[in-house]
C-alpha cells in the first residue's frame, strides 16, 4: 500500500510539473495587451499566481481605472473596496490562514500574515495611480488592533514616488487624530476632508497638529462629524465651506467668521453647531435687531459688489454664516 501511494505522488507531482504554463509562454506583446483589458480584481489576482507573472506585471505597470478606494480595518480583518462595495477584497484570519476573497472567490494562503497581504496589494495599486483618485475613504472599527496596519499604509503612501499619493476627497471614519497624521500629510491634490468618529459622538478632536498641514490649508471644504471641537475657529478661516462643532461657541467665534466672510470672497458656507454658547445675549446688541423672528437673522455687506453680501442665523445649537448666491 506504501509503495502505491509513493507511486501515485509520484506520478501527480511528474504530471503537474510537465502541465504547461500556456499564459505565461505567451509573447509579451500579447501579454500586455491582455493586462490592457484586465481590471483591478484580476490584475491582483494574476499577480499572485506566479513569481513569472507578477514580475511581468510590475515591470509593465498597468494602470486599470479605479476612481475610489475604501480601507475597513476591523479586529481580525481588513477589507479593500474600490469602485463600490461590490467589488472588494477580505484579508481575514483563520487558523493561521488567509483567505482572500473576490466577489464570492476564495483562496487560501497558508502562513501568510493577512495584514502584510493587504500592504502588499494596496502598496502595488497605490504605486501605480498617476491621476487622482476621486475618494479615499479610511476606516478604523477596532481602535487598538490595527493601529500598526495603519501606520504601515502611511510608511506605503509617504514612500510613493514619485509625488505624493494624489486623491481629491479623502474620508476618515477614527477614533482621533492619531489615525489622521499617518495618512493626511502625504496626500496631494486634496479639495475636501471629512473627519468622523467611528463609533460615538461628542468625543473632543484635537487639531492642532492637522490644522498645520499643508493639506488642510489648500482643501476647500471640512466636514467634521461625531467630534467636538476646541480649537480656535480661525483654523477654518482659508475654507470655502465648513460643517463642525464647537464644544463651546464664544462671541468671539461669531466676529472672527463675520470677518473671515467680509475678507474672504471664496468663503460661501459656514455651519457650526455647538454645545454652549458663551456670549449669545451680546448677539443683538453687536448687530441690532434680527431679520425674522425664525430664529435671529441678520444681513452684512451687501453694498460690498466683490464679495457679495451674506447672512449670519442663530437658532437652537448652530450658527451659519452664508454667502448670499448660495441661499434658496
């Protein structure tokens, strides 16, 4: 029986190895036509199949569309999107395994660590976009788990060359900042920056260090949600629009964004809600009597042609400011 089984091993292990590698003996001018038609999912794929063909795919470099990528960190796996949330890959733990999967396709790769397959892929992908991605989207589910993966995508991303990692939109959902700064410092062509907590609200987001950034200052547009905010409001005064909130909104806040809206033409829409505010009954001695009883609206600078006039409304837990071509 021990000779049998010998001779059959045998036998399989001689007809896999004398099985031809038709893709890979094709020519290579027709081989990088077929990586021209490849999308993402199969570009990744084929690049695992073999060293033969994952070198020739990293000497080619195809550059498949791809308009969005999500990363979702959770405690035992990792999941990349692009284009939709339909086309994916999962990178989980499983006994010692990892399982990779593909629009309902599974392989398994045994004593492989799923957190460096990922780098390895997204590292691949991200060395190849040469336009920006349209939305880049960061996730953190479990805060303490993936702190390491996450710093890891950051050494990726600040190692791009040969300029930084362009991307226009570029959403995190965290836990604080320290899951920004690996990331935001080495983003290029950014226009808008979403920030969220991921899992409660009312948790302080400490800026100082982002608001310094290059990239927050170039960006037009700041969504910040789930977070209070402590920082000084004119860390906001070079945005087009603004949606944040203030643990605590001071008088002060309210002249420094009036004068933000008379000096800057671009600013068109600030929206703070707050959780105090310190200084509200000054509000109609500073401006005089409101427009409308729906909440205090006031009028400014509308004699001003260049920049436009604008109104200030205060109502229960907000303050907006808003250029007069943006209302309804």
């Amino acid at each position: 029986m021990k000779k049998l089984r010998k001779a059959l091993r045998f036998i399989f292990r001689k007809k896999k190895k004398e099985t031809p590698n038709y893709l890979c003996e094709m020519p290579e001018v027709v081989m990088r036509e077929v990586l021209k038609h490849c999308d993402l999912e199969s570009i990744i794929n084929l690049r695992k199949t073999c060293h033969t063909l994952r070198n020739f795919i990293s000497e080619n470099k195809p550059d498949p569309p791809v308009s969005r990528l999500s990363v979702i960190l959770f405690n035992e796996s990792i999941m990349f999107s692009f284009h939709s949330s339909t086309s994916n890959i999962v990178y989980y733990k499983n006994g010692g395994h990892v399982e990779n999967r593909i629009k309902r396709r599974f392989k398994t790769f045994k004593k492989e660590n799923y957190q460096q397959l990922f780098l390895n892929d997204i590292g691949y992908i991200l060395g190849l976009k040469k336009v920006p991605l349209d939305r880049l989207v960061i996730v953190i589910e479990d805060q303490f788990e993936n702190d390491e993966t996450l710093q890891k995508l950051g050494v990726i991303i600040q190692n791009r060359s040969p300029r930084p990692l362009p991307v226009r939109h570029i959403r995190f959902e965290v836990f604080d900042s320290s899951h920004i700064m690996p990331i935001l410092p080495y983003i290029d062509c950014l226009e808008r920056i979403q920030i969220v907590h991921a899992t409660s609200c009312g948790i302080i987001l400490d800026l100082s260090k982002i608001s310094e950034l290059s990239q927050w200052k170039s960006a037009r547009q700041v969504e910040i949600g789930n977070f209070w905010l402590r920082s000084p409001i004119q860390v906001f005064s070079g945005f087009e629009r603004v949606f944040a909130t203030m643990e605590v909104l001071k008088i002060e806040d309210v002249l420094a964004v009036k004068e933000t809206f008379l000096n800057s033409p671009n600013a068109s829409l600030f929206q703070f809600e707050f959780g105090e505010f310190d200084g509200e009954h000054k509000l109609h001695e500073l401006f005089g009597p409101p427009m409308v009883n729906d909440g205090d609206n006031w009028k400014f600078g509308e004699s001003d042609k260049k920049n436009r006039g604008f109104t200030l409304k205060v109502c229960s837990e907000l303050m907006r400011f808003e250029r007069s071509s943006f209302l309804c």
